[in-house]
C-alpha cells in the first residue's frame, strides 16, 4: 500500500508540472496552445511548433520549433542560447532588427510586414510605450523598436501583444480571436488599463500574461459582462515566482 501511494504521489506531482494546454479549433483543425514561463508561450497547429519569446525556465521536453517569434530585444523575451537549443534545420525565426543582430539566423520582420510560413500568417505589429519609461523623456519601449504579433491560421486570429501599453493600433485590433495581453508594472501597463484596451479591440477570448506580480482579479472584473471569455493559466511555475 505504501508502494501504492508513494507511486500515486508521484504521478500527481509529474502532472502537476505539465504544462496546461487549451485547443482552439479552427478551420484547419485544432490550434494547442501552452502557456511556458512570463511571455513565453508555445502554439501547434498545421504539423508546425512555434515559440513565442521563449526564455528559461519551462523548456524540458518540449519539441524544438519550426518557427520561433521574438518580440524584442529584453532578457525576459530573448534567450540566445535557448533560440539555439529550439531551433533545427528550417525553423524560421522572425524578429525586429535589434533581435536580429544578436540572434543567429533571424529574419527582420518590421512593423506592418507579414511573412507566410506553412498555412500560417504572421503579421508584425507595434509594440510600445506610450508613457512609462525608466527617466524623464525617456520609454522603456519605443514605436517600431519591437513586434507583437497577430498569427492567422485555418480563419482565426491570435494576437500577442508584447510588452506594450493600449496603443491606438492595439485599440484598433479587428476581428482577434484569441489574445494574449501583458500587464505588469511599470514596463507595460497595470491591469485596468489594459482590460479598457482589451474593451475596445474585443477579442473573442483573453488571456493576461507577463502579468507578474499584478492583480489579476481587477482585469477579469473589469471584463465581466463584455462578452469576452477571460482564460486565466499559470504562467509562474513554483520555481519561477
């Protein structure tokens, strides 16, 4: 019997650690998607494994990608090293110029640019501050220096937004299905002001990330009632918080 529950607790322990995966069906078939660590997230669709901004910890296990997307140059959004470790002959990594030039073998892709890879469309988007930055006259992003990302597969649209605030491009958003939105203090924008963006381009359904140490509970409030599903997940493993 101790065999028995020593075995059992070990099970549970092993499924605790697996990452969540949630299935979007689309028109092409389903869309998995699996929260990693922070911003980093992974998308299967189309016989294709693509890494967004993909930084330690959470990487164990999981298939090296076929395309990998970075949104810019920060150390909580790009990992070199782990670029490299994803990557296998053919993976198509997508970037803003500054990721380029740190990361072997990234194709440029700037603001208003798209790229198709397989049935998948990626479209470049701004990603930027509009007032918070670490000094006077200055932003911790500025227009242009970075990409979100919005992903079309089988007729759905997948937005990840970056480290942004509620730009007007943002706010203009038509016809997201699925967005993944930051919220964090102070390099992004706190929960409220997010969820009034989130108000204004509507996606079908949101999923807050990059939301360390913010309170959850005020974005998903301020959403009830708008129609929006609000998909909250674990994006801070023990290890990571």
């Amino acid at each position: 019997m101790r065999l028995l529950a020593c075995v059992l607790f070990l099970m549970t322990a092993l499924l605790a650690q697996k990452p969540q995966t949630d299935q979007i069906q689309t028109a092409a078939g389903a869309v998995k998607i699996t929260p990693i660590h922070h911003a980093s997230l992974m998308l299967e669709g189309g016989g294709m494994v693509i890494h967004v901004d993909p930084t330690n910890p959470g990487y164990e296990g999981l298939p090296k990608a076929d395309i990998i997307l970075i949104t810019h140059s920060h150390f909580d959004h790009m990992e070199p090293a782990l670029v490299a470790k994803l990557s296998k002959p053919g993976t198509v990594i997508l970037a803003p110029e500054d990721v380029a030039r740190q990361v072997s073998g990234a194709t440029v892709l700037h603001n208003g640019e798209s790229k198709q890879v397989g049935k998948w469309t990626i479209d470049a988007v701004p990603m930027y501050n509009l007032k918070r930055g670490p000094a006077a006259g200055k932003l911790y992003h500025t227009k242009g220096a970075g990409n979100g990302y919005i992903l079309t597969y089988g007729g759905k649209r997948f937005y990840i937004a970056g480290d942004t605030e509620g730009v007007p491009e943002m706010r203009a958003l038509k016809n997201i299905d699925v967005a993944f939105v930051c919220m964090n203090l102070p390099y992004t924008m706190p929960p409220d002001e997010a969820a009034d963006a989130v108000k204004a381009f509507h996606p079908k359904i949101v999923y807050p990330y990059h939301y360390r140490g913010s309170d959850l509970s005020v974005f998903q409030k301020a959403l009830d009632g708008t129609g929006i599903e609000v998909r909250l997940r674990e994006w801070y493993p023990p290890e990571a918080k």
